[in-house]
C-alpha cells in the first residue's frame, strides 16, 4: 500500500501477475447481519433489540434496511480495539448528503445517552459511531467490512475482477500485471455502464463519493464519438481536461480533498480534418439531443449491473438505435448500447421453441445489426470483460442461422477472458471453436488440437 495523493492510499503489485491469477485474496475484518445471529445471552438480546426498536422508532428507518445503524454498529462495537483502528482508518467520504448524516447523528447521539450503551463501551463517542456508519456505507461490500480490498484504486479499465469465495473476497487479474503497477477494479461494476461515456461514469461515481483520474477518463472521449459538422466523419470526440489536477496532487499528499474543476473540448481526430471546439457549441454539435438520449438509453439498456437487457422488444430496440444513429452517428455508445440489448433480444428469441411468432426483425438485419457491434467492441473495447461477454450471444446468433464459422471466429479472442471469469457458458464455446477445425482459431482460444 502507498499513499498517491489524488486517490488517497492505493495497492500496488509487488510482483508480476499472469492473466487469471488471484492476485489477492482476502477475509472480512466484520460482518453485519441480524442481532438474533450474533448468539448473545437472553439479557444482552433483549437490551439490544430495546435499544435497536428505540433508533428505529425515533429515527426512521426499516429493521435490516440501510438505516438500521444498531445492527452496522453492533460488530464495530464489540470488535478487537485493532480491528476497530484498522476500520476506522478506511476512506470516509468527506461530502455527505446533510439529511443523511443528520439521520446519522441522531442515532449515534441516541446509543450514546443509552445506560446500557454507556456502560459497556464507555470509550465510544457519538462521533466515532457517525464515523464508522459512513465509512461502512461507502466501503462495505453487501454485508462485509473488508480491509486490504478498499485499497484497490477504482479504473474505468481496470487490471482486476472481483469475485466472492464465500465470505472471502478474491481479485483476479484480467491481463498481465507487472511489478509496481497498481492494482484497479471497477467500483461501479462491470458491464453495461463500462460501456457508457466518461460523464455518465463519473457521475455514477460520485454518487459514491469518487472522482475518477483513471488513464480511460482523462483520455478523448471516444465513447461520445459524434458526426464532425466539417467532414461528417464519426471521429468528433470531446476532450475532458482536469485543470487543477497539480493542486489535487499536492493537496492529496497532505490529506486534503479539492474538489476537481473539469474544462471540455471538442476535437474531430478524422485525418486532414482540422475541426475544433474550445467549448461545448450547441448550434454546431447536437449536445441537447445525445443528453437526452443518453439518460433515455441508459434507462432503457443499462440498468442490470451485470448484462445488456432491456424490457423493450427487437422492433422497439430497432427504432431506438435508428434514432441514435440519425442523431449522433454510428460510433456513438447509446448505439452500441442498444445493439447489445438488440442482439441479446435476439438471442433470447432463437433460443425459444416457435420463435416464428416473436417479434424479430429479418434475418439479414439481425445478422447486421450482430456484426456491427461485434466490431465496435472489438474497436472501442478490445480485451476486456464487456466485450467477452457478448461474444457468447452474438455467437448463438451466427449458430442460429446456421453460420458455425463465424460462430467460432467471434467466439475464439473471447475464451481466455471467459476462463478467467469462469463463465458458464465457456466449454459450449470450446466446442464451437474445436467444431470449426480452424488451427488459426485455436491458436487464438488458445487450446490445442488434443483439447
């Protein structure tokens, strides 16, 4: 662990990591979970739950729910003073909404008067309590409080995955990590939001009291690739410059936060093209309408965490990306979006025993529509967990229409990363790549004929 100063403490590789490699793994320093599960005599469980129907009822707030701060406190309370220290020195969000933390102080000011309270842990202060309640609330992961795991910087591209073994949390490295290069995970999930521009990332990320300075955010947005108003190419690409990045570095390093300043810029990158904008022109770029848009697909297409699913149908999908097409051009990421959720709708439909009465488009624009995202993927998103797992669908799509090749020629880059993750579709891919007799695509799956 090093101090970095824009991102606080961080954790770095202290040797090198192969693709696939757990390179951390780590137990729960505490656990929240119901007061009847913590196994304490009769005496202590009824003052406990007296104490917890008391915050309850002058606080608000649902028994199990996010405010119920008596069951998060209770294993703060009766840890090990070093398990208590190392808690308390996690990251704590330093902007916090007010209502929130006056919620908070209340109950923290309740357990305190308590006799009961008072008397079992005379070393605790409401301030101490309202501490930990935040520091649980912006580190914990479901129910667990872990210590090496924060440390992991957030990245929009990260080197890692995180996956649970039981209680245990363990990071997996999606590429090759070399020695002294910091260790990075997703903190807003994987998925459909990685696919999203740089502004709809960061805000999701604060929400959770983050401000990403990962390589992806501070590069051309290629996300937001719109049609340049001077030679209609799809290369327009805003640039988002962090202009006090040095005063946050310097204040990082003295514990102090600084709240980042953001300057936007428009460049066409298209060759011979000289197209500029130093700030955002609504009259030569269509701002008001991929604002619009964005939220609409991001609604539509990327609330599961994990997948590309939509409760819109294909001719309903269909419509959309026609209209992120006109609007903001065919490199533009609500398109790709929508393709994603498009395919995947497909996929689902081929899948079904009379799929002639579903709801698809011709054959011959599925198959467009499945090539094309494959090859923005592929372009905007090479070698990473979004684009391995929509291989496996588009796959399904080609095998469907009886295109076993080019089944396995989408499958094969894919089957790498889909060990790594240990996808459950992944020796169904295996096959479709040893199917095609390719040596090529074999080499590229890295399996061998005897496999």
């Amino acid at each position: 662990a090093k101090e970095t100063g824009a991102m606080g403490w961080c954790l770095y590789a202290t040797r090198r990591a192969e693709e696939g490699e757990v390179v951390l793994e780590e137990s729960p320093m505490m656990q929240r979970k119901s007061l009847s599960a913590h196994g304490m005599s009769r005496e202590q469980s009824e003052q406990w739950h007296r104490i917890k129907q008391l915050v309850l009822s002058e606080c608000g707030g649902e028994e199990g729910g996010e405010e119920d701060f008596v069951e998060i406190l209770f294993p703060f309370l009766h840890a090990d003073e070093s398990v208590r220290s190392r808690a308390l020195n996690l990251f704590a969000p330093s902007h916090v909404d007010p209502s929130k933390l006056d919620t908070c102080r209340r109950a923290c000011d309740l357990l305190c008067k308590d006799e009961y309270i008072a008397r079992q842990f005379p070393w605790c202060t409401a301030d101490l309590m309202v501490k930990f309640l935040l520091i649980f609330d912006i580190n914990c992961h479901g129910e667990f409080l872990y210590d090496l795991s924060t440390r992991l910087a957030h990245s929009c591209e990260p080197n890692t995955f995180c996956r649970s073994q039981g209680d245990d949390l363990q990071y997996v490295a999606t590429r090759r990590i070399e020695e002294g290069e910091m260790l990075t995970f997703s903190y807003i999930g994987g998925g459909p939001i990685m696919v999203a521009s740089t502004r709809m990332r960061r805000r999701r990320l604060l929400r959770l009291g983050f401000f990403c300075y990962c390589q992806r955010c501070r590069r051309p947005d290629s996300m937001r690739r719109l049609r340049c108003p001077k030679c209609s190419g799809s290369e327009c690409m805003p640039e988002h410059s962090i202009v006090n990045f040095e005063e946050i570095e310097k204040k990082g390093r003295e514990g102090t936060r600084v709240k980042p300043r953001v300057e936007t810029s428009w460049r066409c990158h298209a060759e011979g093209c000289d197209f500029e904008l130093e700030h955002p022109d609504e009259d030569k770029l269509p701002l008001s309408q991929e604002e619009e848009l964005e939220e609409t697909v991001f609604e539509e297409c990327c609330r599961d965490p994990v997948e590309f699913r939509s409760q819109l149908d294909g001719p309903q999908l269909w419509k959309l990306g026609q209209v992120c097409e006109a609007e903001l051009g065919p490199m533009h990421w609500t398109n790709a979006a929508v393709m994603a959720c498009f395919v995947r709708f497909c996929s689902d439909q081929l899948c079904k025993v009379d799929p002639s009465k579903q709801c698809l488009p011709s054959p011959e624009q599925i198959l467009s529509i499945t090539r094309t995202m494959i090859a923005w993927f592929r372009e905007q998103m090479p070698n990473s967990l979004e684009e391995a797992k929509m291989m496996p669908i588009a796959a399904q799509i080609f095998s469907g229409f009886g295109l076993k090749e080019e089944a396995a020629a989408a499958m094969a880059p894919s089957i790498p990363l889909l060990h790594v993750m240990h996808h459950s579709n992944v020796k169904a891919c295996e096959r479709c790549v040893i199917e095609s007799g390719s040596e090529e695509l074999l080499k590229i799956a890295r399996l061998s004929v005897d496999e």
